[in-house]
C-alpha cells in the first residue's frame, strides 16, 4: 500500500474526533507521511462532519475531494448517502445502520430517503453495513458506536490488528479503555 | 522525537519552546486549542480573557513586563483588538509579542471570511504564515525572534485548514529564557502625540529593516521545478498548489508582510507563466501588479470559500476530475442544532410563541434563527443585540420597542455586552435584554468565563454577579427565569417587555454538556395518547422525530430534559420503564 485516503462521516457528536485521532496514530506507527484534517466548532454541534486521514509517502493537502477516498466509514445512514461521491469506484465504505434526522426532516419540509443501503450498493461494491449503535449498547457503551467501526475496518484492512491494538490503548481515555476494547472486537467479528 | 500534532497544539508548543510565560486569548474557532495547550504548561501563565482587546493588551503588558507573551484570536477577534495593535506597532515591545490570528476561509465556524493579511500592512506589524504543524512550531518561536530583534509585534497567521490539521512534528527543548529589565521610558511606551510622531517614523525605518530581512529570510523559498509555470503561494494554498501542479517552481512565501519584492523578481525572472495561489484576497497579486510584473490570479481563482487541489487544477490547469453523480438529489441538509437538553431551546419556544421581534448574538444560541424556532431576526458581531435593539426603538418608537428583545450570552454579554447595556440605560432607551447564563462560552467548546467560577488552569475563583452587574448600569428590572419553566418564562418576558424602562431577564440554568447536568434519561412517546398535533415538533429538538404519520423519541439522543412534557397537552411523553443502564457512561 502506498497511498491510502480515508474519510470519517457522521453527525457532530458521534465521536469522529476520537476515530480519526485513532486512525492517525496508526499510520504515524506505520511509518507514513500522514494527515488528518478535522472539523471543530459548529458543526459539532449535531451538523453535518466530515474528517479526512491521509497516508503516504508525502502529503500535502490534507483534503481528500470527489473521487478520491479508498476508505468511508459513515456513522451515519443519510451521511453515507450524503458522502459517496468521495468514494472512488473500488472504494469500501463502511456504514453505521443508524439514522439521525436532521432539522428539515423534523420539521417536516424534508423526507429521510428511503432504501439508501441498496441505492448505494447498486453503484459501489464493497459496502459492509451493520447496526454499530446496538453493538456498542451491547458492549456498555453507547458512545462506542465509533470503536465498534474501527473494529470492521481493522477486519476489512491488512493492517495488523496489534498496531490497531496500540493505537488504541494510547489514545482512548483509560477509564473507558475496556468498554473501547471489547467494542473494538465485536465490531472485529461483527461482519 | 516526532508526533502527530494539531496545528494549534505546535503553535502553542513553539511559544513554549521559545520561553514564553504569558499567554492570553478569548476563544473562537478556529484558534482556540492554541491556548486551552498553553494552559497546560505549568511554566505558562494562561488566561481566558473577557475578549480579544483585553487579551492582547494582557499580552502587551506581559511583554513590557519583559516575558515572551502570545495572544491568539480568531480572524474578527483582530477587529476587537486592533485598536491596541495599531499603537503597540509603534511602541515596539520588550520581551517577544507574537499575536496568532486564524482565519477561516470558507466560513466553518465564523460569520465573515476576511482576510487578515491587510492587517499586518495596515498596522505596519510583520506577519508570518505555516504551512503545516511543523511550521507552526517553528514560525513561532522564529516569530519571538523577529520580534525582539525588529522591537515590533508579530503576527502569524493560521487558517481553519493548518489550525485543525494534524501532521507529524519533531519537538525540541524549551529555551531558558530570561525574563527582560523593566525600562520605565514614556519616550517609547506613552504614545501622545510628540512621541507618537518620533515612534512613527522609527515604524517606517523597521519596515524597511524588515523588507531587507524577509529577501533574505530561510521563510521564504524558492523551490525550482519546470520552469514553465511558476506559482508564488503560502500557508494551505501552498499544499494545494503542490498536489494540483506537481513538478513546477515553487515560490513559498512564509513571511507575508513584507513582501520579499527581489525574491519575486528573481524567480519571475526565469519562469514562463506566473500564477499566484492565496486564498481570499489577492494580496499578494495586488502587489506583484504594483510592482509591474505580469500574472495570473483571481481572473481565475474564486475570491470566496476555500482553495482544494481540484479547484486549482480546474480553474488554472482546465483539468477536470471525473466523478460519480450524487445517487440521489436533494438529499436533505444538516445544519449544526441546539443540543437535546439545550437550556436556550425554551427560550426560543417562547420567543417564537410570542412572535416577538429578536436581535441576536453569537453563540450556540443562534441557532435558533433556523427553522422551526425562528425566533432571531438579526446576528452582526459578538454584543452587536443591545445596540441593535435600542437603534430600532430610536428609529421605530417605544410600541416597536415592546414586541422587542435583544438575546446575547453570558459569554458575549461580558465580551461586549456591557457596553451596549449601558448606552440603553443612558440614552433612555427601554429595551429588554435576555442574558442566557449558561455558565460557559459553550459554542466553542465550553471555556469558561467570568460567570464560570473557575479559570482556565481549573483554579475555583470569582463568579460575576450578573443581576448586581445589570443593577449598577442603572437598569432597575432584573429578573432571574428558568427557561425549563416554559409558562413563567412566558410570563416574565411578556411582563418586561411590557415595562417602559429597561431590563434584563437572565435567563439560567447550565449548558447540558456541562459535566455536573444530569437528566432523568429518555423519554418515550405513547402512540396510544399522542394525538399527532406535532406540537412538540415546534420545540426543534433533535431528539424528537418526525416520522411522517407518527412522532417518536430518538432514544440515543435524549436526555430527558422534560421540556416536551410541557408542551403536550396529551401527557404522551412517559419514563422509559427500564431505563438504559449505561446511558451518558
Ligand atoms: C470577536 C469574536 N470572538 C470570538 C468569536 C467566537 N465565538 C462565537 S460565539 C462565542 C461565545 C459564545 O458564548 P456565549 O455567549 O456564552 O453563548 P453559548 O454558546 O454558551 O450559548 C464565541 C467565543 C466570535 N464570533 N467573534
């Protein structure tokens, strides 16, 4: 692998920050150039986010644009939908089943589109989806939700689960550290 | 040994290496971790300022005093702060003064999206600009050393994108730094007229000292490539020119202002077509023209939003990528919402409810302009509302004045609240002003604040006393409400605004992020009691979903705040039975 470009995309609050900080840490331990572009400030507040990691030799912009993402992990269903553009067409994208539903669909002026699994599976092939919020619930913790689709990328990538291991251990707060841990493994085995 | 680091978290750990022992700052996106870093050196006396102006003058205090001393802002913090910028240019500084301004281009997190780079022409003041984290840390302790060997201040400027990235950084050693003599020399530090005049002139000979300095400087370089096309750029744009143009010349601007005009020159000199790649304003452009040299800029690049790789290949290079269409269309958006939990979302439920007329502020309170609340009309600048509102009574009389009010946060409130609650009060104006005391700056991570009773280091200290405050301005009607009591809140504003004096409702109860909130936990609806009026729906809250034929609580999201209890006349919202164990865990 020389090159690998992942974007994280979900609903402000979710834990993507925690995630992307994760996933720089792997590539800082695999010896990659690496950057990770976040979003702070208002849309963390319930808005739509997005997060890029860049691995490879030498980065420069840390965006990743239309086309270009090998990876999409989506914690969220409309997110997904909202995102594929970025995927290239041999991109794996990974998604949350859960939905969240945005102001103009509670306020009525807005539908929350229906069969979005099958409309994106249609055009891309490697689409894994699974329902991470009742596998962190099971696990303890609904905050998990993150680290449960940590745990499928890990499964779904040549990256040696040790270094994923590590890279957790380090940057999860310690006293959520076991929750973080079994949440990592059943989102491992969930698919 | 190298780390993954965030922009802001090199930024801070450059002032720490070059010594610096005062740091000061109002927060805002996206420059706030420089500081929430700073305070986490034990060496480093930080402070979370009432605004922008008085941090940079703590700083200008801590640098006369003869420490290193930072001051970090957001891009229209500086507009807060410029009246001292423009005056400490002249006096020049003891120990190093570095002021880190972010811009944000493309507007993240911001009202506006100017460009901070006229400042430094326009208060005489150098300015710096890192590409990544790296450079963040090593512009800023290169910005101490300018600005003790030129006397002056210096600026560096970050955006959203080199702020909020993190890429790999090689740390060093903190320097021993000892702390300067204090000069007492009013020739140079009291800036009236006779001495201003003499400080001035000094000014324009460091200009041209630090012109000589930045031809010369490793800040900016020349990296040769195809000599076909050159491209002059700085800071992220630089990023994108490289992934966007690949094997041409390079000119990489590090230092700003002033401008290196050799250095440009040489390098148009031996290329063939000239670009210039800055994002927002043609700064540089401008003054490559004036200089009577001939290149391509914003005739192609867009004066608004962000630059990416894509664009800059599209609009210079007239190669555009193919992508996959949108699987569907009008795929509904996502703007930012009040929290389930909110202590602003009642207030807006009743200001809405009584279709009052709102001058608004800035903070997460704003989002109630948005559908379905609605409930703020305008939102200028941080304690623009009180003035706003008592300029509308001026202009539409006292009956306008009473179907108004002016919302503004604890945080802006003390930012520069104050000041317009004073004009109303002394101009005889009768404006009611909401204070939403949440305790905390939360729209931008929850600092606190004055109201707080605690510092930024977490040392417990003084707690502002908003209703004594608001009575020594001379307003008489204070009011205390709970925005959780949804009838009384009603009551009371209906009976300020009704007043014919001025008054303050504040409106308390503590952000629902804060550490020490703790609600009952979701909520259900009954499908059995609920009558489908989607009254509740009124309410904004994100955890109260709109299925079409039905309403249903989003258990993951709710906290259980109550509120929709009391707008229901059905009693459908119930307990959950057995309430999620691990919850909020
Ligand atoms: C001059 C200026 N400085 C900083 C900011 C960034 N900013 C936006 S809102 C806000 C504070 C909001 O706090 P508060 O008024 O207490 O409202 P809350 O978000 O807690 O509801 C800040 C610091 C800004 N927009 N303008």
């Amino acid at each position: 692998m020389d090159k690998l470009n992942i974007m994280i995309v979900g609903v402000g609050g979710q834990g993507t920050l925690l995630a992307s900080r994760i996933l720089g840490t792997i590539a800082f331990k695999m010896n990659y150039d690496v950057k990770v572009s976040e979003v702070h400030g208002m849309s963390q507040r319930g808005g739509s986010v997005v997060t890029y990691i860049k691995y490879g030799t030498k980065i420069y912009s840390p965006l990743i644009e239309k086309g270009e993402a090998d990876i999409i992990l989506a914690f969220e269903k409309l997110e997904a939908l909202r995102w594929t553009e970025y995927l290239n067409n041999d991109g794996m994208m990974i998604i949350n089943e859960q939905e969240i539903a945005p102001m103009p669909i509670i306020t009525g002026t807005a539908k929350y589109p229906s069969d979005i699994i099958n409309i994106i599976k249609q055009k891309y092939k490697n689409i894994f989806t699974l329902d991470a919020l009742k596998i962190a619930k099971q696990c303890g913790n609904l905050k998990a939700v993150n680290i449960v689709l940590l745990g499928v990328m890990a499964a779904k990538t040549a990256i040696a689960k040790q270094i994923w291991d590590e890279a957790i251990r380090e940057t999860v707060p310690a006293k959520v550290l076991n929750v973080n841990i079994e949440a990592f493994n059943a989102g491992y085995q969930a698919i | 040994m190298k780390r993954l680091m965030l922009g802001n978290e090199a930024a801070a750990r450059g002032a720490y290496e070059a010594g610096a022992t005062v740091a000061a700052a109002y927060p805002g996106t996206p420059s706030t971790e420089i500081t929430e870093y700073m305070a986490k050196y034990d060496e480093v006396y930080a402070e979370w300022s009432p605004n922008e102006k008085v941090a940079l003058e703590v700083a200008i205090g801590g640098s006369l005093g003869g420490a290193r001393s930072i001051c970090s802002m957001k891009h229209v913090g500086l507009n807060v702060a410029a009246d001292p910028l423009f005056t400490v240019s002249y006096t020049g500084v003891n120990g190093g003064l570095v002021l880190i301004v972010a811009d944000d281009p493309g507007m993240h997190s911001s009202q506006n999206e100017q460009d901070s780079r006229h400042y430094a022409r326009a208060a005489k003041v150098p300015m710096l600009e890192p590409s990544d984290s790296q450079e963040c840390l090593d512009y800023v302790k290169q910005a101490f050393e300018i600005s003790e060997s030129f006397d002056c201040p210096v600026i560096v400027r970050l955006s959203t994108r080199i702020a909020h990235s993190q890429s790999a950084v090689e740390t060093g050693e903190r320097a021993d730094y000892k702390i300067k003599d204090y000069n007492k020399d009013f020739t140079k530090y009291v800036m009236m007229p006779a001495m201003a005049r003499r400080r001035h002139i000094e000014v324009e000979k460091r200009m041209l000292a630090l012109q000589d300095y930045s031809e010369k400087s490793n800040l900016n370089s020349i990296e040769w490539g195809n000599k076909k096309i050159g491209v002059i750029t700085s800071g992220i744009a630089y990023q994108y020119a490289k992934d966007a143009f690949g094997d041409v010349s390079y000119l990489k601007i590090g230092m700003v202002y002033p401008i290196p005009e050799k250095l440009i020159a040489e390098f148009t000199s031996e290329v063939e077509t000239l670009y210039v790649v800055e994002e927002l304003e043609p700064f540089f452009e401008d003054y490559i023209k004036k200089i009577g040299i001939k290149v391509i800029g914003k005739e192609v690049l867009p004066l608004t939003g962000e630059l990416s790789a894509q664009l800059i290949k599209e609009k210079i290079l007239g190669v555009k990528q193919e992508v996959n269409e949108q699987l569907v269309e009008n795929i509904p958006v996502r703007p930012p919402v009040m929290c389930p939990g909110c202590p602003h979302r009642g207030m807006h439920y009743v200001l809405n409810k009584l279709k009052l007329n709102v001058t608004g502020d800035i903070g997460c309170y704003t989002l109630g302009a948005l559908p379905p609340t609605e409930s703020m009309d305008t939102c200028i600048c941080m304690g623009a509302s009180i003035g706003t509102a008592h300029g509308m009574e001026k202009a539409r009389g006292s009956e306008f004045a009473q179907k108004t009010v002016a919302v503004i946060g604890d945080s802006t409130f003390i930012h520069s609240g104050i000041t317009g609650l004073i004009d109303v009060v002394y101009n005889k104006g009768n404006s009611t002003v909401l204070i939403l005391d949440n305790s905390i700056t939360a729209m931008t991570g929850h600092q606190p604040n004055p109201t707080t009773g605690y510092t930024i280091k977490g040392e417990v200290t003084k707690q502002i006393d908003l209703v004594k405050l608001a009575n020594a301005t001379g307003v008489e009607r204070v009011r205390v409400a709970d925005p959780f009591d949804i009838k009384e809140f009603e009551r009371i504003v209906k009976e300020e605004i009704a007043a014919a004096e001025p008054s303050v409702i504040i409106s308390k109860s503590p952000c629902a992020l804060s550490k020490d909130v703790k609600f009952e936990g979701a909520l259900k609806i009954n499908q059995e009691k609920c009558k489908r009026c989607k009254r509740c729906l009124a309410l904004g809250c994100p955890a109260i979903v709109n299925k079409g034929d039905f309403v249903e609580i989003d258990e993951a999201l709710c906290v259980g705040c109550m509120l929709c209890t009391q707008v229901c006349s059905f009693q459908a919202f119930e307990d959950i039975a057995e309430k999620a164990g691990a919850k909020n865990g």
